[in-house]
C-alpha cells in the first residue's frame, strides 16, 4: 500500500513547507526540527523529477516567513546557482550524471531561474551574474 | 421541498439505525467480497456522520485504525474523511487522535511528550506513504487542519511523529 520512496519524500516535504507557509511561529517551530524542510541533500541531480519537485518545494518556500533565509542555511541556493550557472555556460560541472542534466537542462534552466524569480534574490542574481560573465571570459 | 422532505427521512431513517450494532457492519469492511465491502463503506460513510466523534475514536479506534490500513483505497479514504469531519465539528478531535482521549491535552502540555499515544495520529501520517495520490493528499489535509488547532503543530512536531516523517522521508 505504500508507494515509491521519492515520491514520499517529497509528500512529506510539501506537507511541511504547507505549514511553514502558515505563520512565522510554524516556519520557525518546522525549521528548529532538522531535516524536514529541504536539506542540500534533495536535490539530487541523478534523478531529474526529483531534482524539479525539489526547485518547485524550494520556490515555494521562499513564500513561507524566513524561507529564503532557511534555504540559505542549508546551503541551497548556492547548489542552484552553480547548476544555474553550468547549464548557462555549458560546462558541466565533473559528475557521472553530466550526461542526464544536459539533456534535463531544457526543464531544469526555466524551474531554476523560475525560483530566482519568485525568490526576488537580486544578490544571488547580481553574484549568478558576475559568475557568468567570469566564466564567459574565461 | 420534496427533496427537503426526502432528506429529512433519510435522516431520521438513519438516527433509527444507529442503534443497531455498528461492530456487525464495519466487521463487513473486512469481508473478501469486493461489492460488500463497497456497500458496506457507503452504509458505514453515511452512519459514522450521525455518531459523535468522541465515539468513533473511543469505541471504534480498532476499526478505525484497520481502517486506515485497508487494502481498499474506498476504505481507507473514509477512515480519513471520518477523522476529517470530526476535526471540523469536534473541539476535542485533536486529543482524540493524537491522546486517544478527550480534553487532556490542553491542560497539560507540558506533560503531553511523555504520555501514550492513542496511535491514530501515528497511522494518519503514515497515510502520507499510501500508494493512492488521493488518500496521501487527505492524510496532508487532516495533518494541516489538526496543525490549525491549537497546540497541533506542537502535537506534529513530538519526537515520535517527527522521527516518523524523517523516516517516510529519508527511507
């Protein structure tokens, strides 16, 4: 009766980030409790629907109280911008899973510049920038 | 306003039924024939709406828990809808899913972490790993409207229940 562990996963992730949209105090109360919300470990580039359900959770989060800042904590919104700034430049960074996210990029790019837009990250987006334009140099 | 006559003998036609001995029927929900299990879901659907809250936790929480594991998606929906109109209509439904007993909770919270858990609110977030979409969306709809009463977040984030969901989650 039970069905595929991702899918779970991220059932239970939306269950909190809908909790943590609630109010400050439940972002909060939800945050204290380590590794319910999104951690850096559910963006897993192997697996390119997981990878889509976790941006769409993460934009989603960005309108809970402190969300933002949560996914800075967990050192999210770096992971983001460097898969940003890969699939934009070209070069992909050394994984065994280059292969599948060039193929994923067509849906990845717009998920993930689709979060930087909701998230109104204008340093992330100035830093995504400048990191384009070195690269691009380069 | 034949409709509104109609309605309103089913009701009473209902309320005469209640007597009748609610083990015989949900015992039904565990039949091997699929057609009386189904009959038996609508009867049981339309009975437990007629029965307070209170009740179906305290009398029935067996059938209820078998309920929420039955293999029938029909089954397990209704358990969950049983506990989803009683988290509208009864003040004390929280306590009853999370405690197995009513009124407790709000007076003593502090002691709440170390007392048994009636179980129920254990197997509703389990339901978040059922295989139907449906059912996992109304466990998530029952969890979020029980988080809504006062202490429910406190009641969700108990070292039990969170060491379950990060389990659901990290498995």
């Amino acid at each position: 009766m039970t069905c595929r562990s991702s899918i779970v996963q991220f059932r239970v992730i939306s269950l909190c980030v809908r909790l943590a949209q609630q109010s400050a105090v439940a972002a909060t109360q939800i945050e204290n409790t380590h590794g319910l919300l999104l951690t850096a470990a559910d963006f897993d580039l192997s697996d390119v629907l997981s990878f889509l359900n976790a941006v769409e959770l993460a934009s989603q989060l960005t309108s809970a109280p402190g969300g933002f800042k949560l996914l800075k904590q967990e050192r999210i919104t770096p992971i983001l911008i460097g898969v940003l700034a890969f699939i934009s430049s070209g070069q992909l960074p050394g994984r065994a899973d280059d292969a599948e996210l060039v193929m994923a990029a067509p849906f990845v790019g717009p998920a993930l510049v689709g979060f930087f837009g909701k998230a109104r990250c204008i340093d992330f987006l100035f830093f995504f920038f400048c990191f384009f334009l070195l690269i691009f140099f380069i | 306003m034949r409709a509104s006559t109609n309605a309103s003998g089913a009701s009473t036609a209902m309320q005469s039924l209640v007597p009748v001995p609610l083990d015989i029927l949900f015992a039904c929900l565990g039949s091997d024939s699929e057609r009386i299990v189904e009959v038996a879901c609508e009867v049981s659907h339309l009975l437990t709406q007629l029965l307070p809250f209170e009740s179906v936790v305290l009398q029935y929480k067996d059938y209820a828990t078998a309920g929420l594991q039955h293999p029938l998606e029909a089954v397990r929906a209704l358990a969950l809808n049983v506990f989803d109109k009683g988290m509208d209509n009864d003040e004390n439904a929280l306590d009853l899913l999370v405690l197995g007993r009513p009124g407790v909770y709000y007076l003593l919270v502090a002691d709440v972490r170390t007392q048994v858990q009636s179980g129920l609110f254990t197997v509703v977030l389990h339901s978040l790993a059922d295989e139907s979409t449906i059912v996992a969306s109304q466990a998530a709809n029952l969890i979020i409207k029980a988080c809504n009463r006062a202490n429910g977040l406190v009641a969700l984030l108990q070292p039990e229940h969170v060491n379950l969901l990060l389990s659901l989650k990290e498995r």
